[in-house]
C-alpha cells in the first residue's frame, strides 16, 4: 500500500492548535508505544539494535583510549541524541496508526521524506548540544581532578565515590546534567514528529515544541522523568535494555505529539 505525505507549510508555530497535555495522557502515549512494540517487535529490534552496539562501541572507545572519565557523560548523552536517532521508529508508528503497511524498509523510509532537510537540521542542532555536554563534563573533571587520566576504572570508581572532589563532580554533574537533558527536551518533545508529519521548518518546530512546555509543564516534567529513567534502567542491563526500552519510547513521543498538537 502506498502512502502520499500532505505537505503542510507554516512559520508561525502560533498557528498549531496546542493541547493541555496530563498525566493521564502520558500514561496513554505510553500505552499505545507499547502496544506498537508488540504490533512490530521484529521490526523494531532490528532499527534498535543501533543503540546498543553503539553503546558497546562507545564503552570500549572510552576504555581503550582511557578517557574512561568521559564513559557516564557518554552514556548520559544518548538522551540528548535520542530524539533524532528513533524518527525511524515515529515513521512505523505513523504507518500503523494510517492502517499502511510497516516494516523496517518503512522504517527507513524517513530518508525519503520532505522534511528530511528539517530533520537533519534539527539533529545537528542535537549534536552539538552533545558535544557541548561533553566538553563541559570534560572540564569540570580536569578542574577538579586534574588533566592525568586516572589509572584505570577501579582507580577512577574510587576517586568519584570516597573523595570531596568526587562527590563535588557528582552533584554539579548532575545539575549541569539535567539542564542540558532539560533543554533538548523543551525544544524537541514534539519537534521530530511535527516535521514528520507535516513537514514544517526548524523553528516552527522547536517553537511547537517549547509552547507544548510551556502549556503543559507537570506531563512534559513527568515524561523527561519517565524517559531518564528508562534509559536508566536500560544502561543497567548493560545496554540490552534499550532494545526494548528505546522503541517503546520512540512509538509514544509520537502518540504524546499527537495528544499534545491538534
């Protein structure tokens, strides 16, 4: 079956209708991501695959050229890069929810689209975002443990948890942390399936995205939360986790974008 895009062309993000999100609606965008995982789970294991390879690759990076300082901020990132790395998982999600074939050739068929020049912008946007959070948590180490690597990852595990200079680094990381997650989530937690679907520019969508913050604060809140933690949690299971963890979330940021924009 095939399928025709409606281009849809505005530079006012002020023209989309904008609905007060709650918690009940994150609980159904949540709900309905689930439930697309179980429709298509061959397909979207295969696009998910990426995150945990890529997670391995990284850990082994961080370890062989001993930057293992940078091992959590690398892993912390992947919430910054996240929303444009899963706009293969929007596109099923937007199959299915049309009654259109899905599979991963589908998937993939957001290289194809309109708004891919958008997309793309959008995602540069993203990557330096990451990169700037990676050169600061770089520097806060260096100024607080010097510019020597440590000697090895127990040596490092141990100057982070039993030394002031490591407690130190774990509180303010963690702040600068979260204002950094804070601000892709304001600018992007709709951002990626607004240019999906109707192929608006950059700034519409990040204007979208941050009236939706705006208009509904407690749900965007709650869902940086529940996205923090699941990425979290699928760390923990030492990156296989985010082969189910990183779909499910990808299919309900677009049935949130679609509660959240009329």
């Amino acid at each position: 079956m095939s399928s025709v895009h409606l281009s849809y062309h505005t530079d006012d993000a002020q023209r989309l209708a904008i609905r007060h999100l709650t918690l009940a609606d994150v609980r159904w965008a949540l709900r309905k991501g689930v439930e697309d995982f179980w429709a298509m789970p061959s397909h979207i294991v295969f696009l998910a695959l990426i995150y945990p390879i890529a997670g391995l690759f990284l850990a082994r990076l961080t370890y062989t050229y001993n930057i293992i300082p940078l091992l959590f901020p690398l892993m912390a990132g992947f919430a910054l890069i996240g929303p444009f790395a899963a706009v293969g998982l929007y596109e099923l999600s937007r199959r299915r929810e049309q009654g259109l074939s899905v599979g991963w050739r589908e998937g993939l068929g957001v290289f194809r689209s309109p708004g891919l020049g958008a997309l793309l912008g959008l995602g540069v946007v993203l990557a330096f975002i990451f990169i700037a959070w990676l050169l600061t948590a770089q520097s806060l180490y260096a100024t607080l443990f010097g510019l020597e690597p440590p000697d090895s990852l127990a040596s490092f595990l141990n100057d982070v948890f039993t030394t002031r200079q490591g407690w130190t680094l774990i509180a303010v990381g963690s702040v600068v942390g979260f204002v950094y997650a804070a601000l892709v989530l304001v600018i992007s937690v709709v951002a990626f399936p607004l240019i999906l679907d109707r192929h608006v520019g950059v700034g519409t969508a990040v204007g979208a995205s941050l009236r939706v913050a705006a208009v509904s604060p407690l749900a965007v809140a709650a869902w940086g939360l529940i996205v923090a933690v699941s990425l979290a949690l699928g760390f923990v299971l030492l990156f296989a986790g985010l082969a189910v963890v990183i779909p499910v979330l990808g299919h309900a940021t677009w049935h949130l974008y679609r509660r959240a924009i009329g």
